[in-house]
C-alpha cells in the first residue's frame, strides 16, 4: 500500500523504507540563497579541495583517442586489476590475486553489491553510528535491519562488549567504516581487532569501508580484512573520489574472497556491466601517484582541520580534532540542541552550510557536521562569522 503514489503505480515494496538524501535538500537551500547573491560558507560538502590531477585526466583523455571505448571485461581491465593487487598488498596489508578485485563504479556500486549479496530479506547488520547516511538505504534496500551502534558507547564500554550487546540472532553482517564520515574517527588496531574477533566468534561477514584511507592524520589505518581469518569473511569496498579528487568519476573497487566475487561479479555485471573503459585507464594511472604526493595531500588537510578545529573551540563548539577524514563534528547543542534547527539557525544568520547531525543517525544528535575540504580562506571566514554570531 505505501509504495505507491499519486498515480495509484505501484512500487516493489522493498524500496518502502529507502530514503533519500537529505544532503540534497541542504544543497538545494544553498544554490538558492547563492542565486539570490548571498555569500555562503559551503562546510556541508564532501568534495576534495583540489581538482583531478592532470596526469589521470590526460590518461583518459589518451584512452579516448586511442579508441578505448569497447567493452572491457566488467570486472575490469587486467592491468588495473594487477596494479589494484599490487596496492593492496603494498599498502593495506591485504593479499589477494587479480580475481579477488572488481572495480566498480565509485565506492557506492561496491557497498550496494556487497549488502545485496550478503543480506536475505530481514537480516540485521550491525552499523557504528554515527553513520554515512546512504548505508542504512543500502541495508533496508536489501530488505534487511541498521541496528545502530552508537561508536562512543563502544568506545566507553568496549567495543566487544557492545557489539555483543546489540547483535541479535538475525545479525549476518558488520558494516566497519574508517576512517569514519561524519565524525572522522578513526578505529585502533586493537578496536579493529576486537571486531574481528567477534566477527569470526559469530561468524559474520564484515563489509569494510575505506573511502578515506588515505587521510589519516593521527594513528594508522587499519584495513579489517588484513587481520588474520578476516580475508575470508570481508568484502572491503575502496573509492577513488577521495584521494585523488575523482569524485565525479564514478571510480572505485572491491576486494573479496570467494563466495563473495562471483555474487560481487553478477551484481556488476548486471547493473553497469562495469565501470567505463577511458575512466579504468584513469584508475591505471592514479594508482601510479606516488605516495609522497599523496602525503602532501593529507599535510594540506591537516591545516585546515587544525584550522577549524581551533576555530569551532574559541567559539564555544566543542570539538576534538578528528584523527581521519575531512568532517569535524562538534557539539552544537549551544546553537540548537535538535541538530536539524541548529543546521538551519547557522545558514540563515551566519551563512553557513553544514550537514545536521541527525542526518546520520540518533547517535549524530546535537552535532553539525563541518566539512574542511575547503580552500583555508574559506574556513577563516567562516570561523569570522562564528565569531560574529557566538562570539
Ligand atoms: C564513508 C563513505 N563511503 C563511501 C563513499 C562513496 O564514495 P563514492 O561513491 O564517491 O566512491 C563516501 C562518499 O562520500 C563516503 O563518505
């Protein structure tokens, strides 16, 4: 009865409890206060601050030209799948061959796959919250049940102790994501090792998450599936978007044992039947970035953080400096205590746009998320106009 609308058509009851984006709507208020010539701080992105460096660019460019505009394998191009190998066990530890990775499209294609393949209609999967919103869509999409896991708790009281707390029998899966959007928490070795163990203890499969790999400015980043009996029982899903400014791409892959790769191989071949031919060339040669620049990056980042973090402090919005990502997430209940409010008193007197917390679950509740991938200028006056309206 609820799937469906004015014209009485009616939707697959699976897409019931399947949201969407909030974030667009916030986007939406933004353009518009911009159309109508107002200056707007933009914290309420997840955009790198630099564009897709020339040498990845001018590899598709090159594919292009070079007729590289077939079908490629949909699993993906070999030599991008042995250079995804050799990135893998490089950098996170993890050893597969060139059949234990897909690329897919973005991050998102890989996520979506993995909780279609893993999820039987009402099945629970453990997520840490706060959240990246899009998962709790992905899991309902799948049919199956978000039990939220508020990850300060976890942190506070164990994280074993509160996985076990919340895991029901129906739980199939771990969603583990770190570094972590919207707070930038990053999870320990010993934090990651304790969810593995619990996932082997009750034999769930975990569905990594690494989008932001690349940025983590204090402690290491642990990849779940490089920890030993994880490489069975992980499906970890890694983006381009981040780290080498290719959001728009639509670039990313993932990284399975069997079962898993041939039901990731069928969701792929069936949706997309792979990621664009000239943009995998692209992926070929962003995968050539040496880390030093990579490096650089992250220094970039760290500015801004501290900038930002710093600023949010003076004025009274309590913040520790985020060990990963590009969010801060202060407490903001001295704006608003409902966070959407608070979102929404902060655009309109001070012209900036940030994310409610809640948007990212009841554990976000009381916090605005500030995203720094900014030119610095863009923090400084942003934290002017704080100063303004708290200070
Ligand atoms: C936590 C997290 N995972 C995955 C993604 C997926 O990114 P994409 O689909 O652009 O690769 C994002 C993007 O914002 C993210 O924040």
């Amino acid at each position: 009865m609820k799937a469906t609308n004015q014209t009485g058509i009616r939707l697959a009851g699976r897409m019931d409890e399947v949201g969407f984006s909030d974030i667009v709507q916030i986007r939406n208020k933004v353009m518009a206060m911009r159309a109508e010539g107002h200056q707007v701080y933009s914290l309420h992105g997840g955009e790198p601050f630099f564009e897709t460096p020339d040498d990845i660019k001018f590899a598709a460019v090159r594919a292009l030209v070079e007729n590289q505009t077939h079908y490629a394998p949909s699993s993906g191009l070999q030599p991008l799948r042995e250079a995804l190998v050799r990135k893998l066990a490089a950098k996170n530890g993890i050893h597969v061959t060139a059949d234990e990775v897909i690329a897919t499209v973005g991050g998102s294609q890989g996520l979506y796959a993995a909780f279609q393949i893993v999820l039987d209609p009402g099945d629970d999967a453990l997520v840490f919250s706060p959240y990246w919103t899009p998962i709790g869509d992905l899991v309902t999409g799948a049919q199956g049940r978000p039990l939220l896991v508020p990850t300060i708790t976890a942190r506070r009281n164990g994280i074993r102790n509160t996985l076990e707390q919340f895991a029901t029998p129906k739980t199939r899966a771990i969603y583990y994501n770190t570094p972590q959007n919207p707070s930038g928490l990053v999870f320990t070795r010993a934090e990651a090792i304790e969810v593995a163990s619990f996932a082997i203890e009750r034999d769930l499969i975990v569905i990594a998450d690494e989008a932001y790999e690349d940025l983590v400015y204090e402690g290491d980043h642990v990849s779940i599936a490089s920890l030993p009996g994880m490489a069975d029982r992980t499906i970890t899903c890694f983006t381009f978007s981040k780290t080498y400014a290719m959001t728009g791409w639509r670039a990313g892959y993932a990284v399975a044992r069997e079962p898993f790769m041939t039901a990731l191989r069928k969701m792929v071949l069936y949706s997309t039947n792979g990621v664009t031919t000239p943009v995998q060339f692209a992926m070929i040669q962003a995968l050539k970035t040496p880390e030093s620049k990579i490096a650089a990056l992250r220094e970039e980042y760290r500015v801004r953080r501290d900038l930002l973090v710093k600023g949010l402090n003076e004025v009274g919005l309590v913040c520790d400096p985020p060990a990963g990502a590009f969010y801060a997430f202060p407490n903001v209940e001295k704006i608003h205590k409902n966070s959407r409010t608070a979102a929404q008193i902060l655009l309109e007197k001070a012209h900036i746009a940030t994310i409610p917390g809640s948007v990212f679950g009841a554990q976000g509740e009381g916090h605005l998320r500030f995203g720094y991938a900014v030119p610095p200028k863009e923090i400084e006056d942003c934290v002017a106009s704080l100063r303004k309206f708290l200070g």
